[in-house]
C-alpha cells in the first residue's frame, strides 16, 4: 500500500510505519486521555463558550463529550503524529472498509515522513480559520489518495476520475449509519465532514493544475484560509483574508473594562459563515453571501465576578453591497439563536435591543459589520 502511495504522490519510504492493533476499549481510553473534559480544562470550555455565543450550538452542549462520541464513531483506524504510529481498531470489519482506512491513515504517515504533519498543523493560531485549512489540506489530501489507490488498484491512473469526485465528495453527507453524527448540531457535523470533503476537493483541483508537484505544494505553502480551500482560485491567487480586529473592551465597558478577562480569540472564516447562516438562514440564501467574505475576527469576554460573556466579532467583505447583505441577514442570525429578541432602535447603519444573553450593538460601517452582544 504504501509503496502505492509513494508511485502516485513521488515521495520516498523513509522508514517503516510502525502499527498496533487496538481495542474498542483501549481507543476509548485514548480518546479521554487525548480530548480534555470541559468542564476541567480552560481552552475546552473557551471553545464551547465561544459555539454557544455564536449560537452554533445549543447551551446545554458539551463540547468534550461530544467531540469524543463523535470520532468514537467514525475511527476505523488512525495515525498518531507525535508517536508515529498506526493504529487498526480492532472492532472494524475486515475487507474494503479496512483497506479503505488503512491507506488513508498510511497517507498520514507518507506525509508526515515528508513535512511534520505536528508542526504544520500547529503554524498558525490554534483557534484560526487557517488551521481548519490546514486540516482540509491533511486529511483531503489523504482522502483523495486513498480514492487514487483505488483507482489503481483497479488498473486506472492514480489519480481521482473527474466524473466520480462529486459524487465520492458527498456519500457521507446525511448517513444515517452514523447515530452521533446524523444528531449532532449543523455546525459539528459540517466541521467533521468539510476537511475530508472540500480538503478532497481542493486537493483535486491543485493535482490538476500542477501534478505530481501538488502534493508538495499544499505544505509548502499551505492555504490561508477556509475560504481557498473551498474556492481554490483563490489559493492560486494568493487571496489571503483581511487583517482586522474586533471593538476593543475599552470601547465595549468604557470605565468597567477592568472587570472583565479575555476568554478566547480567533478567526470566523467562510467556512463559518456559511454554516451560519444555513442554520438560521437556510441552504438556498447561506452560500452566496459566504463568498463574499473577506475576514472575520471574534474576542470572547467574560465578567470576572458574575461570569457573564460578552461577544465582541467583527467581518469584512468585498463591498459595502456584500456588507449591508450580511447586516441584515445577521440580524435574522440574532433573532434565530435567542428565544426573545427585542429591538431598542433601528437605523440604516445601526441596531442595538437585549437578546438571551444581553445587550447587543450590530453596525456597519463601509464594508465592515461590528457586533457586540451580552453586556449587561
């Protein structure tokens, strides 16, 4: 398999893949080694705080415990980057299915040998729109040599026939075979879903244009953004997102900024708009606003004494039009996520009322929406 591999993508075996065969229950144990419970562990709970404020999932979510279930789920096998190692889950029937996760997980190790999948992983911000592309690039890439196996296993080329890409890049959507997956929020499932399928995509298109070449090239320079890899145009340009930040807490609490901490910070890319405003929007009206995205950032607060959370996000897209869309869908967003919504004042340019978590400012300014939400 992985010489294969090798013939299709050009890189050498440097060393042989060490492998282990593991029980259900000892990949159990590992997932609650590997995944911190939330209600212990601060970047955890910054992260479900944050899912919550944005309203991509329900408050009474648990991100550990359900991040645990979901890839308990899914894993037939998998690669552990920083030991190096293969492992098989003992519980997954033998034939295609094994095979099938065998090579994509050698796919890891292939690369790995090439560039430390750790420290590439790990370049840009751990709560980026960067590092979800820089996932789509691991694990679609993997995804899409192990469909280019296939097909030459089967005395094709080694590549993914163009009128089966469509088709492979969707079969997992809405699988009912998956309980925790079919049942968890949009944003999770689309989350699990979108390195495997748009990385595969993406990957597609930089093999078309440059060969054999693409499979250096996605380290090498590695996308930017969710947003070049859902649209790979824009990795080739060289489109990277705008540089811009959200209302500071001394223009948010003025003389209280001092009571309140910084919880968490990060990127809100395409990717996330888009599933955004599926949710509370819907399919038909999500992706064409999405596209116009052209940076987004989010800080996350929390009162030190009444642990309360104020959202500060800021998004910027390619025209006031863009701009003035996304204003008034997202006030559609507010009035989605919070069980009771009332508007205090309204103006072309602003709109401030009290929602579920408290006192909320939209605005837009040129090609830039400013929202906070939760003061108190």
């Amino acid at each position: 398999m992985v010489a294969a591999l090798a013939d299709i993508t050009g890189w050498p075996v440097k060393k042989k893949i060490p492998s282990e065969i593991l029980s259900k229950s000892k990949f159990q144990r590992y997932l609650s080694l590997h995944i911190k419970d939330g209600s212990h562990d601060k970047e955890t709970r910054a992260e479900e705080l944050a899912l919550k404020m944005f309203g991509l999932v329900p408050q009474d979510f648990n991100l550990a415990r359900e991040t645990e279930d979901l890839l308990g789920e899914q894993a037939a096998a998998f690669y552990d980057y920083k030991k190096k190692r293969l492992y098989i889950i003992d519980s997954t029937p033998a034939g295609e299915e094994q095979q099938m996760a065998l090579v994509h997980e050698l796919a890891h190790a292939l690369a790995d040998q090439q560039h430390s999948l750790g420290k590439y992983l790990n370049r840009g911000s751990p709560d980026s729109d960067e590092t979800a592309a820089r996932e789509a690039v691991m694990e679609g890439q993997a995804t899409w040599l192990t469909w280019a196996y296939e097909s030459k296993r089967a005395g094709g080329k080694g590549e993914v026939p163009l009128h089966l890409l469509d088709q492979l890049t969707r079969e997992h959507d809405d699988n009912t075979e998956f309980p925790v997956l079919d049942k968890t929020p949009l944003y999770m499932r689309e989350s699990l879903l979108f390195p495997y399928n748009a990385g595969a995509r993406f990957q597609d298109a930089v093999y078309r244009k440059m060969g054999r070449e693409a499979f250096e090239e996605v380290f090498a320079r590695g996308p930017r953004s969710t947003q070049q890899i859902l649209h790979p145009a824009a990795y080739f340009d060289k489109t990277v997102p705008a540089a811009i930040e959200p209302l500071g807490l001394d223009k948010i609490a003025g003389k209280q900024a001092s009571q309140f901490h910084a919880v968490i910070e990060g990127a809100v890319g395409e990717f996330d708009h888009a599933i955004l405003l599926q949710q509370y929007i819907g399919v038909s009206e999500s992706a064409e606003p999405a596209r116009h995205w052209r940076g987004g950032w989010f800080r996350l607060y929390e009162h030190k004494k009444e642990n309360y959370p104020v959202l500060s996000y800021v998004s910027q897209w390619d025209s006031p039009q863009a701009a003035q869309t996304y204003f008034e869908l997202y006030q559609r967003v507010l009035k989605g996520k919070w069980k009771k919504m009332e508007v205090t004042s309204a103006t072309d340019s602003e709109v401030t009322g009290t929602g579920d978590s408290g006192r909320f400012t939209v605005r837009i300014s040129g090609a830039t929406v400013q929202s906070i939400e939760g003061l108190r």
